[in-house]
C-alpha cells in the first residue's frame, strides 16, 4: 500500500471514530424534554357538564380551589404552612402536571447548565397562549440523603430559582407561578427515596383561570 493510501485510509478510520463517538455523545444527551411534550403534559382536559361522558364540574370545588389560590399568590414560599402545601398537593392530584428531571448544583439552588435546555422548554411552553389564563403550581422535590429541615429549605430554594427564571428569562408573571418546596416528604419513588430520581421539579397547571390577564 502506498504513503498516500495509507494515510487517507488513517483519516478514514479516524474520522470514522469521531463521528461514532459523537453519536453515541447525542444519544447519552437526548434526555431533555421538549416544548411540545411539557405543553401537551399540561394542557387541561376536557370537561363536560351533565351525563356526557368525560371529567365532571363541581362548582362548589372549583369555587374552593379557586379562592384557596387567590390566598396562596404572591405569597413566599417559606410562608406556606403544612397545612397549605398539603392543600396544594391534594388539589394538585387530578391536574395536568409533569415531572422534570432539573439537576442542581450539589447543595445548591443553582441550576445545572446540563439543564438549562429543559429549563428553557419549560419557559417557552408556559409562554404559549394555549395555557394563558392558568396559575402554576412549581414544586420542588429533593431526595432523602440529608436531614428533614435542610431538604425541605433547599426544595423550597430551588422552586424559588425555577420561578426566578421564568419570570426573567420569559417575562412570566410572578402572581402566576406558586412555589412549594416538599423536600424529601413526597419522592417520586417511594421504594427508593435516595434515588437522584426523586430530586425533581414538579410543574402543575392548576386549571382555575386566577391568573393575571
């Protein structure tokens, strides 16, 4: 084989390995949640009214949900009592709702730049005029390596980033977006509750139409 053969059979194989490797680094990266996929997750079901089939209005709970949030916005999040974030977690049960998997810096409410693209969906899905008119519910969740008090501080921190962004980054109203911080009380998988799993944000469309207009 000639000089010339050889070294064009060298770039081959070359640049046969990167592109192998940088196809197996796309794949080890396509975690990320799309726009389309957090819009769909929180879009409100349908309702129906009388015997049709489908989810049913009750009034009177609407009316409750409704005034139990109006008491909720604008407020801290430390301010919350147990009381309230249980509140919010029932009502919370039957909404639409997703999980996001957005990492953190260790022992810290910074969001990890390996998440900032999920971030990001989630700021221009809450941006689109299909959910206007919705309050938000933007709870945090920890793990539970650490002790019941700091986790619980650190999940209500990092809610509190996640609405940060939102409202900077989106230009997202503030009164629109209730944060929680659960800490290590309601992980995701019970069965495991250190799993990095259940370090997650939760974004639940509360469906009551109290937003700012």
């Amino acid at each position: 084989m000639t000089s010339f053969h050889r070294l064009t059979a060298l770039k081959a194989i070359t640049l046969g390995a990167a592109l192998s490797m940088t196809a197996g680094l796309a794949l080890a990266g396509d975690n990320s949640v799309s726009t389309d996929q957090i819009l769909n997750a929180l879009q409100p079901k349908p309702v129906t009214r009388g015997l049709s089939a489908g989810p049913q209005i009750d009034p009177s709970v609407k009316a409750k949900e409704i005034g139990f949030l109006q008491t909720i916005r604008n407020r801290k999040t430390r301010s919350l009592s147990t009381g309230e974030r249980e509140e919010i977690a029932e009502i919370a049960t039957n909404k639409p709702k997703i999980d996001l998997d957005i990492q953190f810096d260790y022992n810290s409410a910074d969001i990890r730049t390996s998440s900032l693209p999920d971030a990001q969906s989630l700021g221009q899905a809450l941006s689109n005029p299909s959910l206007k008119g919705s309050t938000f519910i933007v709870a945090g969740h920890t793990d539970a390596v650490g002790g019941e008090t700091f986790n619980q501080g650190l999940s209500e921190r990092r809610a509190d980033t996640i609405k940060k962004y939102l409202v900077d980054k989106f230009g997202i109203a503030g009164s629109d977006l209730v944060t929680v911080g659960y800490g290590k009380d309601k992980p995701k998988d019970p069965n495991a509750p250190m799993d990095p799993i259940n370090r997650r944000v939760q974004v639940v469309n509360m469906d009551t139409k109290t937003a700012s207009k």
